[in-house]
C-alpha cells in the first residue's frame, strides 16, 4: 500500500499539535480577489498557529501557498522581493497577533521548477512515460500524470512542495478550499511514490458554508 488514508467528517486539530507542526491556509492566485472560503481557511490555519505557539511547541511553520503563475516571467523576481500580504491575511494576523515575517510564502512557479529540475536529474526512472506525459504507477490501471509534455502538473507541484514539508517538519495540517481537494490528495499521494514521503498530513476541506466538509489524514508510512 503506498499510502494509508482515513476520511474524516471533522477534527479535533488542536489535540494534534506537536513539536515541528506546520500549518498551510489561505492558498489563494495572484489575479484574484480573496474570497471567503480562502479567507476562513487563513484564519483558521492562523489561529491554530496562535496557539501551537502559546502551547510552547517547538518549530512551528505557517504556510502560505501562492499561485504567482499569472506574474510574467521577467517580473518576478521583483515582485516577490516587494511582496506584501493581501489585506484581509494580513488583517488576520493583525487580529491574532502574529507578526508578518512569521509566514513562510510559497510560490508556484519555485515548486514547479524544483519538480521540473527533479524529473530531468533523479526521477525519470520511477515514471512511465505517455504521449501525453509522464506517469506515477498508481493504484489505476493507467496512472496518475504528473506532466504535460515534460511541464509538471498541480499533482507533481503539491508533491514537491510536501516533500519539502517532510524534509522539515513532522506534522503537515492543512486548511483548503473544497475546490483543491484533488490537487492536495493526489500531491500526498504522488509525494509518497516519488518522493517517499512519510509524514503524516491532515488535508481539511471547508465548503461555501464556511465550515469544514471533510477531512482526509494520510497516515505517516
């Protein structure tokens, strides 16, 4: 079995604390406005980051994921070296009383260009390669891609950037929009085959209605 998946209608996050815990919310495209699911699940991520803090628990990260794809090339550099929080995430630190530079940003673009060094020096050998693509086995009797031509896709990003987690952190909770799910499941998944990934993760899953739906751990293997 290459991964180990309990699905859970709820969590009680706060019991799951621990030394060297990261927590991701708020994920959110460069272009676009900050909706309230994005935003619900920032503050929720925040505040689970507030209190691993006054717990005392040691090496606590919060992450911000972002989907800069849509900055052109030539600008990017500059953009995240001048790169503010949107208001209403920096609104909810102010709130919390967390300072700005305790947000760990991650860019889209660095995770598929890591992916994309990854697969050219190391990686080829654990995938098939489609005219479409290239392929994890997988549990399906065709694989998952995790390219288009030799561009990684969300799977192979969102497997990049957990193993960055697992080489960091013992604990990985996460606060997504409904909408992601795929992309956050299938990136454990792929971070377990390509990568070997063992930590374990709570992906949790808020709907329009501003709570959570479900939530999937993938247990630590």
């Amino acid at each position: 079995m290459v991964d180990d998946i309990t699905v859970m209608q709820d969590c009680d996050f706060e019991a799951l604390l621990e030394d060297r815990t990261v927590i991701e919310g708020g994920h959110y495209t460069i272009d676009q406005d900050i909706d309230d699911v994005t935003l619900w699940t920032w503050r929720r991520a925040a505040a689970l980051y507030r209190l691993a803090c006054e717990m005392g628990l040691r090496d606590i990260g919060l992450t911000l994921l972002v989907e800069d794809f849509h900055v052109p090339a030539e600008d990017r550099m500059s953009f995240r070296q001048n790169y503010a929080l949107p208001k209403p995430h920096s609104q909810v630190l102010t709130e919390l009383g967390i300072a700005t530079d305790a947000v760990d940003v991650v860019w889209e673009v660095q995770l598929r260009n890591r992916a994309h060094g990854d697969l050219r020096r190391r990686l080829k050998s654990k995938l098939t390669k489609q005219p479409d693509g290239y392929y994890v086995p997988a549990t399906s009797a065709t694989g998952r891609q995790v390219t288009e031509g030799t561009t990684p896709v969300c799977n192979f990003l969102m497997a990049r950037h957990f193993a960055d987690k697992d080489a960091k952190y013992a604990l990985s909770i996460n606060f997504h929009d409904y909408r992601w799910e795929c992309q956050a499941n299938g990136g454990v998944i792929v971070s377990r085959l390509l990568y070997g990934t063992k930590i374990p993760v709570y992906n949790a899953y808020a709907t329009s209605l501003l709570e959570i739906g479900f939530v999937v751990k993938h247990h630590k293997i």
